[in-house]
C-alpha cells in the first residue's frame, strides 16, 4: 500500500503528496524497528555489548525511530526473550532458541499496526531462526557482529561452527556491521564476506562529563582504594567482565615488581579471582559499576591494562583515553585500532610471553610520558570518534532501498525453516548443558578456560597464576621443622640467602624458577633443606619505580622516574 512505502521511506502524514517535508522540516517518525539483543542495561551480565546499544538506543529514537526492544531481561512479557542459563556461566544474559519464539516472533513481523520498517539484531543463538523469518516476511534485516564467539568455552572446540552461523545469517541481512576495522578483516577471513562497515566507537560523553565533575579529594578516595592505601605505588588497572577468554591471570603474572595491579568487575571466575587479593601487590574490588561511576577509576589509575585476545574493540580504554588515561593492552584484534605506531594512547604488547614482566616493564617505561600529558592521550581518542558509520546511518539506507522493492509477502517455507533451525540449536545447547554440568559434577571446571581436567581451578591458581597464600602455611611448617633439625648445620654461602627475601608473588613458589629450570634455591629443595618462602602477605616490596608526588592536580601527572627493562630483569636473580 502507498501509505505502507511512505512510512517505510521515513515520511509521515504531514509530509505533502509530493515527497516534500513539511513546514517543520523533522521528520518526527521514521518507522518502527524491531531491536533484538541480550540487553541494553549498563551494568549487567551482557559485557560491553549492552552499554553499546543503550547508546545506540538513544541514537536512533533521537533521529525519530520507534524502537521496539526485544531483550532477555525485558519487563514486558510481550518482549521478551527466552533465556538460556549456561551451566559455568549462570548470570550471563543469552537467549533460548524455541518453537514458542518462533512462533512469537513470526506474528510481531506479520502485523501491520505499526508495521515493521527494519529488524535489527547482534549475536544470539537464534540469529539464523530470526534470519529466516525476516526472508519469509520480507522484513529487512541488520545483523551486527560484536562478539568473536568462536573464541567462547564451548564453541572454541568446533569453532567453524560459529562461522557456519555467523556466515549464514549474513547472507541473509541486507547489511551487515561489526565494531572495528581489525575485526572485520578477521571476519572476512572466517568466510562471512558480506561485511558492510564497522560502527563509530561509541559515545563517552556522559563519561568524560562525569570524570571532569571529580574533585581531587574524590579522585585521591578511589587511587587511595584501587591501591589498598598505597597511593604512592604505580597502579595497572583491569576493568571488565571476569571470564577465561580475558585472560586475567596474565595480568597478574607480568605485573612489574612494586607496581599495583587492581582488577574492578565480576563475572563467572570470581572465586578464583578472589583468591588473588594480596595488597598491595594485587587489589580484587568486585561489583559491576555503571559507566559513569567507572570515570573515577579512569581518573585514578596509571594505566589501563588487559590481556584479551578476544575483544572485537574494547570499550573500556576507550573511554579511559577520552579521560587522559593510557593503557596497556594485548596486540590483537579491536586493540590495534586504538594503539597505533606512535603509542600517544599507551603500548601493544604480547602478555603470554614468556618475558611478558620484561616486556609490560618496558611498555610501562616507554609510555611514562603519557603520565604527565593526559591532553595527548584525550587528543588521540577525539580523532577516532568519528571513524566509522552510525547504526542511524545503516538503517536508514537499508530501509530507503527495500521500500522501494517488491511488495511484502509471506512465505512459509521460511518460518518452517526457522523452526527446524530453533530445534536444532535447543538440541546442541541441552546437549551441550547436559555434558557441562555432568563434567562439574565430577570436577571439571570450564571457567578457567583448562578443559577436562579434574581439579583444575585447583591445578590453574597453583600453577598459573600463584598467590602470596598459596600453601603458605605448609612452607612454614616445613622451614620449622627443618630448622629445628638442621641447627648447626653450616651449608656454605647460599645459607645467608634462605629465608625471606623481597617477596613477590611474580617468583614461582618454593624457589622454583619460571620455565622448568631449577634456581639454587631449587636444588636446595631437592636436597631437602627448607625451602625458601618468595613471598608473603604484609611485607614490603622494592621501592615503586613509578610514583605520582601528590594528587593535588589529577588531570597532570607528576613527574616520573624512568625504570630500565634490564633492571627489572636482574631483579629476579
């Protein structure tokens, strides 16, 4: 109908015959549109992907959209998505495929008062169900990747099949988005070639307005936390979703000896992560905070830091760049498009390295400078905010083109597709469920990202990423019964060396040295003389090679001793 392809393009009963807008010259209702993703709620257990399309939200009601919001944890009934609760994941937010929403989701795209201009939806495990009925209703369709799932516990073990989806509900999209251009290249090699742009990075307005709202009394509060109250000590800061593809632990293993690392967030590896509070070597702040409330913590901290090999951009330096914030960040996809040649936003580097404390030392070094000129840092930032399309953009291109195509129609063979397609996902994920939870049951552990061993939170904290309690209180118990034994005993010069030294929890425990090679201490052990202990909660480390004088001034860094690789290097001998 006519008036139906006048709605479609964008105009409105006022608008004149002729095509020509009316006196107001705003268009005041561009059509509905149907968004389809886990949640829009800031803080939550959907990842940055929620507060990405909270502002997208506002962006295209402000352009004169109406958005119909279909999430996971909608109030309305009507809206609302089926949830699926992942066995080692129970609090994030994902969807169900089902016959019923199928069902639900067919009659919402057949109505016509108001009728649907556009679909648009990001990563859920109904995306090719979705796909299928859009085609069978002649509904446009915008599908935005923002999540690398084939990365995730699960699907990285087969993940062509997270290709085989994300390539097959492309093909079906009439436009396709993804974050950034590193990860849209990714995207292309997996197959999925139908990638139209990736999206500006999202707005931090609210952000930056709420980090300069800070008085310096505030801003020393949350250094003087994120720090256990040592805000003289340099502080790395990790803020996000705690989950194995973050690759935490790295963090915590390349963390320069006197520096601070603190981790602010939650996720399903809380518990481990909780195990590694040792102020103020290592802060664990728990409790997802909004937006807002995180523009202290940009303020406040040195550098922003994260090991993921697994973002599609990365939010959170983002915004910390907007604040004067530089950050340290793994050299992979999403990162490398912040994090240029210059480093005038902070260094790339490789964390699973196996000089990874070395290499973080030297990043740490190299963009000391950035301490003392957070204008630089905001400088860089401001020039990639407008590097890409808006989801405004997208939309109002697809729906121009399709409403002046054919007529709309029905085809069935589509919506029985789409429930094939529904049963077949339900039967994977239960599958899958059913495996998950039988394999906890006996103590597989998958939020550490060490699949099918037993005990392997255990075997992972022990390992991996040592405590400074980890078995602390048998060390002591063996050096005072071997103590007791070997009085008198005179073992040469390496006896003036036993007991405490600078303790760290970056020295493997009881002596061991990193990388299988066995230290003096090590061979002592052997021999069975006390071990030595390498570190211990309350004790003091090395003078901080990076130290701010006061707080008086947030926004400009004080002064900064240079620390050379090299001595951090020998300080581990």
């Amino acid at each position: 109908p006519r008036s139906r392809a006048r709605r479609a393009r964008g105009e409105t009963d006022a608008d004149t015959d002729d095509g020509s807008a009316s006196p107001s010259g705003r268009i005041t209702d561009r059509g509905t549109l149907l968004l389809m993703m886990p949640s829009i709620t800031d803080v939550n257990g959907a990842g940055g992907v929620a507060a990405r399309w909270h502002e997208y939200t506002l962006e295209l009601r402000n352009e004169g959209w109406t958005v119909e919001l279909w999430t996971v944890d909608a109030e309305d009934p009507d809206r609302t998505i089926p949830r699926y609760h992942l066995p080692n994941f129970p609090s994030t937010l994902t969807d169900s495929p089902g016959v019923g929403f199928c069902h639900k989701i067919w009659r919402r795209l057949n109505r016509r008062d108001p009728v649907v201009s556009c679909v648009v939806m990001t990563d859920l495990f109904s995306n090719v169900p979705i796909a299928m009925m859009c085609a069978g209703t002649g509904t446009p369709l915008v599908y935005s990747i923002h999540t690398d799932i084939a990365q995730l516990d699960g699907i990285n073990m087969a993940p062509w099949s997270a290709a085989i989806l994300q390539s097959t509900t492309s093909a079906m999209a009439q436009a396709t988005v993804t974050t950034s251009p590193s990860f849209k290249r990714l995207m292309e090699s997996r197959g999925i070639r139908r990638i139209k742009d990736h999206y500006r990075p999202l707005p931090v307005s609210g952000v930056v307005a709420a980090a300069d709202a800070l008085s310096d009394a505030e801003v020393a509060a949350v250094r003087n936390e994120l720090t256990a109250g040592h805000p003289t000590r340099p502080v790395m800061t990790y803020v996000g979703r705690w989950s194995a593809e973050k690759r935490m632990h790295l963090l915590k293993r390349c963390r320069p000896r006197g520096a601070t690392l603190a981790f602010v967030g939650d996720g399903p590896m809380r518990d481990a992560v909780m195990e590694w509070h040792d102020p103020p070597r290592c802060v664990v702040l728990p409790g997802m905070r909004p937006r807002t409330a995180l523009a202290g913590v940009y303020r406040a901290t040195d550098w922003l830091c994260s090991a993921s090999a697994f973002e599609t951009f990365g939010n959170v330096p983002y915004e910390a760049a907007h604040c004067g914030t530089p950050a340290l960040l793994q050299d992979a996809q999403g990162f490398k498009d912040q994090i240029d040649a210059s480093e005038s936003r902070g260094a790339l580097l490789d964390f699973d390295a196996d000089d990874g404390e070395q290499l973080c030392a030297a990043a740490m070094d190299r963009t000391s400078r950035l301490l003392n000129a957070p204008h630089v840092v905001r400088s860089e930032a401001r020039k990639m905010a407008n590097r890409g399309t808006c989801i405004h953009a997208v939309v109002s291109e697809i729906v121009t083109k399709w409403s002046a195509g054919p007529v709309r129609k029905r085809r069935w063979i589509y919506l029985a597709c789409a429930i094939w397609s529904s049963l077949v996902l339900a039967s994977i994920l239960q599958v899958m469920s059913f495996f998950m939870r039988l394999g906890m049951a006996i103590g597989v552990d998958f939020t550490t990202g060490m699949k099918n061993q037993r005990m392997s939170k255990r075997r992972w904290a022990l390992r991996k990423t040592p405590t400074s309690t980890v078995e602390l209180a048998r060390m002591r118990s063996l050096v005072r019964a071997d103590a007791s034994t070997a009085k008198g005993d005179t073992r040469g010069d390496d006896d003036k060396e036993s007991g405490r030294r600078s303790p760290d929890e970056n020295v493997a425990p009881n002596g061991f040295a990193v990388g299988g090679e066995r230290s003096r201490a090590n061979r002592k052990f052997r021999e069975g003389s006390p071990p030595k202990v390498t570190f211990a909660p309350n004790t003091q480390e090395p003078t901080p090679t990076w130290s701010r004088s006061s707080l008086d001034r947030p926004r400009h860094r004080a002064p900064v001793r240079p620390m050379f690789p090299l001595r951090v290097f020998l300080a581990g001998f």
